[in-house]
C-alpha cells in the first residue's frame, strides 16, 4: 500500500496495486460514486447527506460489533479470514485486520461477508461451560454416593 492512499475512502485512490481490494468498490457504491460527477471523482467530499451520515454509522457500528463477537468467541483474524475467503470475499488478511482496527472501511458487501464468516465460526464451536447443579449429576453412571 502507498503513504498516500486515503484509507478512509475505499475507491478514492484510482491507483491500487493488483489484489489490493481495499480500492475496489462493489455494487451500488461503485455506481453512485461515478454519476456524482460524470467520471467517477468523488465529488461529495466535504458534503454530507442523511444517507451517507447514516450508512456510515452503519458501518462503524457493524465494525465495532463485528471486532466485539471475534473478541468474545476468541476468534483468529487468520480464521476468520479464512472463512471469509471461502465465501469470495475480496480482501486480504492484513485488509480484514486493518478494517477491525478502524483503519480502513470496507464496501457493504465485504462487510457482509465477513460478518457472516464470523457468524458461522461462532455457530460451530461448542456451547459454552456451565456450572453443573446437584442435579445435573444424578444422571451419572456410579453415582451411588450421598451427601
């Protein structure tokens, strides 16, 4: 990646590196982006809009309850990546960590598909510990003993 790439707008640097999809911009971002101004400069710098305030509300929510189940579920990012990748998604792994870290954003449809990722990693581990109660032990074999 180049010093000079704005990290907080995917799209905006029209020069990424091959397989660098930090730049890259998916479905109607990309569209939207390009009829602003006829050729594809981002002209609303500067400006806002409900819908934009709103979506990236939206996003950094999203991000911060995303790095919040990683967290707790005690996730990797190298799994979770994994995952991710698995479903198309475009980044690399070190993109993912930067997007954790609210470096960078990712488009809708990454987020989405890192999210779901996460989601399933949690789905397959197995439920958490629980404190047996007295009871909980009358169903074991050789449990002849009483208090």
């Amino acid at each position: 990646m180049h010093g000079e790439q704005d990290h907080g707008d995917p799209g905006a640097n029209s020069q990424s590196e091959p397989g660098d999809a930090l730049h890259r911009e998916t479905g109607d971002d990309a569209g939207a982006r390009k009829n602003r101004d006829g050729n594809g400069a981002n002209a609303s710098v500067g400006t806002t809009n409900s819908n934009s305030t709103r979506n990236t509300r939206r996003s950094a929510e999203q991000r911060l309850l995303t790095t919040r189940a990683i967290h707790e579920a005690e996730l990797t990012i190298a799994d979770v990546w994994l995952r991710y990748f698995s479903f198309s998604g475009a980044v690399a792994e070190y993109e993912v960590h930067a997007y954790l870290q609210g470096l960078i954003n990712l488009p809708r449809l990454q987020r989405d598909l890192l999210a779901q990722a996460v989601n399933e990693l949690i789905d397959e581990q197995p439920d958490p510990r629980r404190a047996p109660s007295d009871a909980d032990f009358d169903d074991l074999p050789g449990d002849d003993l009483d208090d």
